[in-house]
C-alpha cells in the first residue's frame, strides 16, 4: 500500500482547518507552523483542494481558507483523491498486467485490499477525524474491520 506524504499531508491539514472551522479563514502560514508542513507544499495541495471544491480562498488581509461545506460531508477518500494521491495496492495500477501482461497471482488480492481501503476512507470525515482529536484515551475511536466475507466493510467503533 502506499500512501505518500502527500495525502497524509493533506488529509492532516484539512483536519487542522476542520478543527478551526468557523473561527474565521484559516492561514496555510498557521497551518504550516502548527502541523509542521512546509508552506509551500500546502499551497500546491490547497490549490488541488480549491480547484475540487473542497476548500475556498480568500483573499486579502485577514484572508486564508474556510472549508466549501460542513466537515461531516468531506471524507478522507475525497482529500486523498483531490490532491492526486493513489491508493493502489497491486503493482500494475489495477491494470492487470501486473506478470507479463496478465493478471499475478496475488492481483485479485490486492485489488480486494484496495476496495476495502477505499470504502473505509469513503466512509470517514473530517467531523470524525475533529470529535476523535478531543476525546480522552479512553474513549478514542479505534478502527475495526469485520471478518465476514459478505459483509467486509471497515468502520469505526468505540472502545
């Protein structure tokens, strides 16, 4: 699996902004000091963002970046797939012509692997990512995923 600084840092710095969420525009400088994200990167990334309506800037002094709707309707798969990132187990891309042009043996495993991850990010938001940031230790949310083969869906549950 691979999952690059790239949509970690997105996905943290959406949750920072998530987090100051209507407090006024949030500064990427703000970010960039708080989540220790180069400025620059986070440009490139909110630009990515801004362009799929996820973010909105705005401009000027006392400017920054609010988010384009409540944080309970962004989902981390969305941040991912903005900003470019794959989230792609197999080695040929989910193309299948990973062994000499045809399917490997491990591709359809990898593609599963895929799906589950995809749905499970599709089914995570920003709003939960915030609520689980202010819970104590003891009430903190894990991730548990079943072991059923007809209903293999990840969510989250309480400990």
């Amino acid at each position: 699996m691979r999952l690059t600084t790239k949509g970690r840092f997105a996905v943290t710095a959406m949750a920072d902004l998530a987090e100051r969420h209507g407090r006024g525009p949030v500064t990427l400088a703000s970010i960039s000091e708080r989540q220790k994200i180069s400025l620059s990167y986070l440009e490139q990334l909110f630009g990515k963002l801004r362009k799929h309506d996820i973010v909105i800037a705005v401009r000027g002094p006392g400017g920054g970046y609010y988010l384009a709707r409540p944080a309970s309707m962004i989902s981390v798969a969305e941040i991912i797939k903005a900003v470019d990132e794959q989230m792609d187990a197999t080695l040929c891309g989910g193309m299948g012509n990973c062994d000499d042009n045809k399917k490997c043996t491990t591709h359809d495993l990898w593609m599963g692997l895929n799906d589950i991850l995809y749905k499970y990010m599709s089914e995570v938001n920003l709003q939960q990512l915030v609520d689980n940031q202010h819970k104590s230790a003891d009430e903190a949310m894990l991730v548990s995923i079943s072991h059923t083969k007809s209903s293999a869906k990840p969510a989250l549950a309480s400990v």
